[in-house]
C-alpha cells in the first residue's frame, strides 16, 4: 500500500463493538502534505508491538489466513483456551472457518516503532490532501534528505528550533543502505554515531525501538543470502548502529534480558546466513559485511551478559565466517575479526586455555582433503593466527598462547619450513 508509505502514526483507535481499527496517519514534507485514515473494518484480532510517537509506517500487506496461522502458531496456541481469536478445536478447523469468511491477515510494517498485524475483512485508505499536488519524488527525497544531514553535520549535529530526530531518522533508516557512500559513509552513519555516542539523542526505550528495527528483516536481514547485490549495504550498514548501541549498553545498561539474547541470536544469525563478502565494491564503496559485523560481535562480547557460554557462541561463529567456503578475506577482514579475540583475551572475559583450544581448532582443517573451501579455511586461519600473533606483541602474550599460534601457524602455512632434526 505505497499511499501510506513513510506516513506517520499519529493515532489509532479500537471499536470493538464496531469491528473497526483506525488509524490516524500524516505525509508531512516541504511540497506535500496529506492527512490519511486507514480504516480496518470487520476486525477480528490485532497484535502491536514498539508503540512510540513518530512511528512510521514502512508499508502494509495483505496476506491470506494460512500465513496467519503459520506465523502465530505458537500464540493461537497459548490463547487457545481464552477462546481467542474466537473457539475452534483445530488449528486447521479456525483456517477454514476464517478463509470462509473472507478474513485477510494484514501485516504493517515500520522504518520506526509500532508494528503488528490485523485480521480484518478490508482496508480502505481514506487520504485528505491539504497541501500540494502529488506525492514527492524519490529523487527530491533523497536528495532533500543529503541537503538536511550536510547541513546537520555543518551545524555539529545540533538540530534547528521545531526540528525532532525522528523526522530524520525514518529517512536515514530507509536510506541506510544507499548505493552511494556520499550518503551512507558519509552522512548517515557519522549522524547515527554522534547522535548515539557523542550526544545521546535517544531515550534508552527510543534505542530499544531502534535496535529492533535495524536487526528486522528490512534492514540486518534484508535479502539476506543474496550475493552481487546492492542489497548488501543495507545489511551491512544497518549492522554499524547496533555496534554503536551495544557499546552504549555496555557502558550503562539500556537493554532488557531478552533483548539482549533478541541481538546476540540476530548478530549470530547474520554471521552464518550473509554470503555476500565483498571487501571494497569497485561500483558502490565499502560492504565489508564481515568487519562490519566484527564491530557489533566485539562490542557484544564486553557486555556483562555475555557469560561464558556466550563468548563460546562467537568464537564457534568466527570460525564459521573464517571457513565461510566462499572466499579468501582481502580486505583486512581478519584484523577487525581478530580484535574480538583479543578482546576476549586482553580484558580476560574466557579463560586463556579455552582460547587455546580454539585456536587449535582452527588448525584442524590443515589436514582436511584440499578442495577449494579447505584452502579457503586454511588461509583465512591462517592470517587471523597472524594478526594475534602480532597483536599480542612480546610480553603480553603467556608461553601457553605463544605455543599455540605459532603451532597453529604452522600447520595452517603450507609454505612453512619444515624442522627435519
């Protein structure tokens, strides 16, 4: 439904003896702006979450009932018993009836706070113009959109008398993975980091909101598993504010118990589901989803939930993007992959002898059948064993773990000299 796209929720109210939900929205920019009512009528059941002022729906769609049923199987059955959505015996049973009926499952999406779904009869768009001709160009919006972050950036990130972060913010999130580093390098993520780190813009429940929509299927998860796309830099992109967030956590706490498993699970996922691991694009600037994402797991692994079994979770996943069975790091990927390890050893956070055993782990795949995924294993190892050798300069790295690089070093090196005597 583009005619709402980008529109800002305003309100919403319920009529449950009307079997209706409205919600009031507005378009509000320089040429244009629209008062719009989006009228669900015949409304069975609803679910909200991330409810805050200035929301900004991203889109609505309508799916049938069966994509209702799979997607809320879980909460169908908790409520079963409540009689909700309404009584049924079967899962199959409520399917039929509510296809029967001519029930729609219409789901809304957001760049900002509240999102959900509704299963209604119908939707209509209800639009009352009252300034300008037409929707604006794409074109005006993003270039509106560079002109605004130069001037912030020019201005030290201090906004203008009437002006909110959040009228930026639904942009710069539908933006953050522009094609063009002048306004994803450039503007948008140097905006995130002085707005998060430097002037502490957000309240920690607008952080909260925003780290959720940056690790939804939008933006951390967008088209993920493509490879060759622009759809990369939206991923990687999106990865750098989470970094950002976890580092204000771990300084004073911002997130919730289950919030905080809810971004170590996404961060885990993105390192095993990303295939896409190009360096330096010749048409586009940094991707770098490897490093990127390097960034947030070594800001994870300092916060103080993540235990000892957490800090295993993200050696297991170094390795896996070290034998990703894609291609050879070129990019320096390795240095900022290693700077979690270091992490983990300098501010003692795992035990030196559990690092040691990984890293002998890494070696392991020495001796496997070369194939080209073993080489790739093998030379990705390979250098990160390098850059902790290094990075643990004399002095400061224990006999023990001396050992075991230069152990693994040189089973991993084909090219090692090898000591006959």
């Amino acid at each position: 439904m583009s005619q709402v796209h980008d529109n800002e929720i305003l309100s919403y109210e319920v009529n449950y003896e009307a079997e209706q939900i409205i919600m009031h929205t507005r378009y509000d920019y320089p040429q244009l702006l629209e008062h719009t009512d989006i009228v669900f009528s015949g409304v069975l059941c609803h679910w909200f979450e991330g409810e805050l002022p200035g929301s900004i729906i991203l889109d609505i769609d309508a799916y049938g009932i069966p994509s209702f049923i799979k997607e809320n199987t879980e909460l169908l059955n908790k409520q079963k018993n409540y009689g909700w959505p309404k009584m049924y015996d079967t899962l199959e049973e409520l399917e039929s009836t509510l296809t029967a009926e001519q029930y729609q499952y219409f789901v809304i999406s957001s760049s900002y706070g509240l999102n959900g779904w509704i299963v209604a009869k119908s939707c209509d768009i209800k639009v009352q113009q009252l300034r300008g001709d037409s929707r604006v160009d794409s074109c005006n919006i993003r270039e509106q959109l560079m002109q605004d972050l130069q001037r912030i950036e020019d201005e030290h990130y201090h906004l203008r008398e009437g002006e909110r972060e959040q009228d930026f913010l639904t942009l710069m999130l539908q933006y953050i993975g522009d094609p063009e580093p002048e306004l994803r390098d450039n503007l948008i993520y140097p905006t995130f980091y002085e707005w998060i780190m430097e002037q502490q813009k957000f309240t920690d429940d607008e952080l909260r909101i925003l780290l959720r929509t940056l690790t939804d299927e939008q933006h951390l998860f967008y088209q993920i598993g493509s490879e060759g796309s622009p759809s990369v830099f939206t991923r990687t992109f999106a990865v750098l504010p989470v970094a950002l967030i976890l580092m204000r956590h771990r300084k004073q706490p911002i997130l919730k118990p289950a919030e905080f498993l809810a971004v170590k699970g996404a961060l885990l996922r993105y390192y095993r589901e990303e295939k896409d691991l190009r360096g330096y694009v010749a048409e586009g600037g940094w991707a770098h989803s490897a490093a990127h994402a390097a960034d947030a797991l070594d800001e994870l692994v300092q916060c103080p939930e993540s235990d000892t079994s957490v800090q295993l979770e993200i050696l297991a996943a170094i390795q896996g993007m070290l034998h990703n069975g894609l291609s050879t790091f070129a990019e320096e990927e390795e240095e900022r992959i290693a700077t979690i390890v270091d992490t983990m050893l300098e501010q003692e956070l795992l035990p030196e002898q559990q690092v040691v055993e990984w890293i002998g782990g890494l070696s392991a795949c020495a001796s496997q059948p070369k194939c080209r995924e073993q080489v790739i294993a093998r030379v990705n190892s390979k250098n990160l064993v390098r850059c902790l050798y290094f990075r643990r300069v004399q002095g400061t790295r224990s006999p023990v773990l001396e050992a075991a690089l230069l152990a693994a070093e040189a089973a991993l090196n084909k090219f090692a000299v090898q000591n006959t005597k």
